[in-house]
C-alpha cells in the first residue's frame, strides 16, 4: 500500500493552542503565547486533562492507495470521518494490468487462492466484454480486489483510531495502514500524536483477557 499525507490544518499545534487558550482566557492569545515553547506545553497538558475536543479543530488528509475492498469496508466503520473512494461503477478493472488485488500473508503460496483471483477476473472480463454494465459486473470482484481513496480526519478521531487499529490484535491489513498513517502524523505534529498506539500505551491493555501480551512499540 501507498499511504501519503497530501494535507492537513496549517499548524496544527498552534491551531490546537489557540483553541485551548481561548477556553479559559478572557482575550485571544498573543504570538508570544502560541510561540511553540508556550504552545507545545499547553497541548500536552490539555491533552492529559482529557479535553480532547479542542483536537478536532486540527483535520489531516490521506491518500490511500493500494488496500483491499476488505481494508476500506473496516476503515469506514470511522464514521467520523470523510472518504471520497475509487467507484467501481465508473472505473473498469484490468486484471491483466498488473497485480489487481491483494494477498494475505497466511495465502502467499496458496494456488488455490491465486487461481480464485484469476478466475474471477477472467469472469469480471467476460462479462463486461459481453456488455455487463460495471456496475454489475463488480458483483463477480471480491473482497480482495484493490481500491483507493482520500480520507480526512480529525486528529481526535485519528487518536481514537490508532488506539484501536494500532493494536497488534488488529487484522493485518488495517493495522499496517494504521501505522503508516501514525508515523506520517507524527512527523507533521509530533506534539498532538505522542504516545498514540493502542491502549497499552497508556496504560494496562484493554482486551483483557484477550490482550496479546506483547509489548508494542512507541517511538
């Protein structure tokens, strides 16, 4: 998969800051204030008090390219957030254009599953060859079959969102795009995504029973 950050809130942390201060300041705050030396320390502490409306006023858009249908069908489950994803109604899939779908790990060397793909885009083919509007003939595709999408969150739900697909018990898929977007986040407002990753980040796993017991990175 191909993961990109295209854009995002101007800085962000200032604009996270500014929110922050106006909450319990009766004036705007000053350059001085919103100086990063000043406004990184505010983010943090807010951040720790709990009050994390104050991080939706900072949104950060993706490029995606490259998941399965199965990876975006999980990704929507987001609702807090807007998707604008490849149609198969208006765009026809090649299958002899390259690789067209995505391969579990676990199915790597499994011929059966490789010659199921094919099959079904042979039949994909066949039928829009035959006349098949593609918007029916994307019934003969399967989960597996590519896609791409531009995807905008804000940074409380992308927090909420590395907790729970950061997780090692994640399905593989959207756990890679998880850390991918995560790692990008980081890099464009460090201060508002320290210490994300799931809920052994922060303390005590919350599956339970369930936990994998693994240590989970958090650089």
């Amino acid at each position: 998969m191909t993961v990109t950050l295209i854009s995002h809130t101007t800085d962000p942390i200032r604009t996270v800051a500014r929110a922050c201060w106006i909450c319990t300041h009766a004036s705007w705050p000053t350059d001085a204030d919103l100086h990063p030396d000043r406004s990184g320390p505010l983010v943090r502490r807010v951040i720790a008090s709990g009050h994390h409306s104050v991080l939706e006023h900072a949104s950060f858009s993706f490029s995606i390219d490259g998941i399965s249908r199965a990876c975006s069908h999980q990704l929507v489950r987001h609702r807090l957030a807007s998707y604008s994803q490849q149609s198969q109604r208006y765009v026809t899939l090649d299958p002899d254009a390259g690789e067209w779908y995505i391969t579990p790990p676990n199915l790597e060397r499994n011929a059966d599953y490789h010659n199921a793909m094919r099959k079904a885009g042979h039949e994909y083919q066949q039928a829009i060859a035959a006349g098949v509007p593609a918007e029916d003939a994307r019934f003969l595709l399967p989960n597996a079959a590519k896609t791409r999408l531009v995807l905008t969150m804000n940074a409380r739900e992308l927090r909420h969102f590395f907790s729970l697909r950061c997780c090692n018990r994640a399905q593989w898929e959207i756990r890679e795009l998880a850390m991918e977007m995560l790692d990008l986040c980081r890099l464009a407002a460090p201060v508002l995504f320290e210490h994300c990753g799931p809920g052994c980040v922060a303390g005590e796993c919350p599956e339970g029973a369930k936990s994998c017991g693994k240590p989970w990175r958090d650089d």
